[in-house]
C-alpha cells in the first residue's frame, strides 16, 4: 500500500468515525468534494499544510493519518460510506 494509499483511506476511517460525508468535510477544509474524493482513494499527492488541515477538520493528530493498521480497517468499509449509517452496520 502507498502513502498516498495509507493517507486516504485514514481520512476515509476518520471521516465516516465522525459520521461526516464528503460534504460535510469539505466545508470544514475548504476543499472541493472532487478533491476529497480523489485524497480518499489514494490518488492526491497531499501537501504538508493539507495533511495538517485534514488532521484539524478531523480533529486528530497529524501522525495518525499514516497508520497503516488504521487504513487496513478502512479497506473493508463499503464505498459509498456516505450511504450508510454506522450505527446500521
């Protein structure tokens, strides 16, 4: 798995954690939800100052955003997450 792997399924992990969709952790960035989506699955080379505001929307600490046994969990939530509830699963 890649950083850039490891780094957007954390944010995916922590995101759905938080009962947050794309939207809703878009406005807390500023990001474009198209930008959220591609940091998610894999493909954004993030900046330092991104990785840092990722970890403040998400209030957590930066360095837990490359945790692989973290992102391995992340692996096996549904794709659309946005779609369901975490209490239903």
């Amino acid at each position: 798995m890649s950083l850039m792997e490891v780094v957007g399924l954390n944010t995916k992990w922590y995101r759905y954690e938080r009962n947050l969709t794309q939207e809703d952790f878009a406005d807390r960035t500023n990001f474009k939800m198209a930008y959220i989506s591609t940091i998610e699955n894999g493909s954004a080379n993030l900046t330092c100052k991104n990785i840092e505001l990722i970890a403040k929307a998400l209030a957590i600490k930066p360095i837990l955003l490359f945790d692989e046994e973290t992102a391995k969990k992340a692996k096996k939530l549904p794709k659309r997450v946005d779609m369901y509830n975490k209490d239903e699963n």
